[in-house]
C-alpha cells in the first residue's frame, strides 16, 4: 500500500510532523530549512496520509513517468513521513524521528533489486565497497536510513533525465524531535546532542561522514518542542 498510514496520530513523530504542518507551526521548519515549503504530505485534506513515491497521485505531481520505478525497486518502497515542494522547486523528503531506537529496524529484504541500489549508492556516496561488517549495516541494521539515502539519490539523478520533471533539487532531511512529551520520560530524548552522537554512530558503522553527505543535501536537523508552542489546529 502506498498510504497505509493516515489519520492524526496522538503520538511521537507522526504527531509532532503533524503538528508543523498546520499553518501557524509551518514557520519553524521554514526558518530551519531558510526555505518555505509546501506540503504535499502529511496535510489534513488528506487525512494525514503519508505516501510512497510511486503512488500515482504522487507521481503526478511530481512529473514522473509512470513506471519510474519499475527496474530500480521492488512495489512496496520506503513511505515517507514528509513530502513538500519550495518555493523555488526544491523536493524536501523527510524522514522524523522522535526516540533513538526508532531508527534502527530489523529488515530481513533481499531482493536483488534493492542490494542492487544500496551498493550503488553506498560506491558513490561513501565510495567504498561494502564488507560484510557494513552490509550488515546498510541492509539490515540501518536499512531504513540507508533506503532513504538511495531513493533521494535516485530522484535527483531524475531531474537530468526526465525533462517533465516538476523539481529541481532533492534535500533529505533526517528530522529528530527533542523533548518529545508524548513518550514517557526515560524514552525521551531531551538534548540535540544526544540525537547528533547518535547519528554520528550510526553513519560511521555505514561508512558515511556527515559533512560528505551535507554536500550531496542529505542533513540531519533537529527540533526542541520545549522551545515552541504548536498549535494543535
């Protein structure tokens, strides 16, 4: 399914994402990105529906062919958390993360096709081969961090390559909630630092360094909610 997800969520970084996308929150990622987006997902309309990037009302709006995808992933791709276009045509996925242990998933997949796409990407981006210590990272510990990266290098080598294409840059945003009050208190993460440090692991167990993958638009940004007051409506 490609919007298997929607509904307002109550909790964690569905609802926190939900909560920035209503009009009077929609300032704060804006001032962070020094850009002004335009939702296309998670939005009310929709009732909150989070989407994959081959759904057709997707890939309508995005100016893709239909079938785009066919030979570079399996049907069921990674769902987003948050799609949006700027102002200036810039394509913004999102990835949020509430508490440090959503992160890391226990993927089992093997399709070719995606280990196909993961060691391309994981050559040009950290331009190493990946031993058996690193695949264990990119395909299983990590592979919902690592499927991201590959699909936002993937949209990006688009733009050369369909004329059609309504964007004309690709950012990845790995977006990570501080003082998040729906999760009890030992689960909360109450600092950015503890969210950098964790990233920091996380990218040097898949070979990655933060400051290459910044150059390629791929950045990890977080927010305080003990900062900010979000309307809920």
């Amino acid at each position: 399914m490609s919007n298997t997800e929607k509904g307002r969520s109550c909790k964690g970084s569905r609802h926190q994402l939900q909560n920035i996308v209503f009009d009077k929150n929609q300032h704060l990622l804006n001032e962070i990105l020094s850009d002004n987006l335009k939702w296309i997902s998670p939005i009310e309309k929709n009732n909150y529906r989070e989407y994959q990037l081959n759904n057709a009302e997707i890939i309508k709006i995005l100016g893709l062919p239909k079938g785009i995808f066919k030979d570079f992933w399996p049907p069921r791709q990674p769902q987003w958390d948050g799609i949006a276009i700027s102002e200036n045509g810039t394509l913004y996925l999102i990835e949020a993360k509430s508490h440090l242990t959503e992160i890391q998933c226990s993927n089992t997949e093997k399709q070719k096709l995606i280990r196909e796409g993961i060691d391309k990407v994981a050559d040009k981006i950290a331009q190493i081969k990946l031993d058996k210590n690193k695949q264990e990272a990119w395909y299983k510990r990590y592979y919902q961090i690592a499927n991201r990266i590959v699909f936002k290098e993937k949209l990006q080598d688009l733009i050369s390559e369909v004329p059609e294409i309504k964007y004309n840059k690709v950012v990845l945003i790995f977006l990570n909630f501080v003082n998040d009050t729906t999760w009890s208190p030992k689960k909360r993460v109450t600092s950015e630092n503890a969210w950098i440090c964790h990233y920091k692991n996380i990218f040097s167990e898949m070979g990655l360094d933060r400051d290459a993958l910044s150059k390629r638009d791929i950045y990890v940004k977080c927010i305080d909610l003990s900062h900010y007051q979000l309307s809920k409506t």
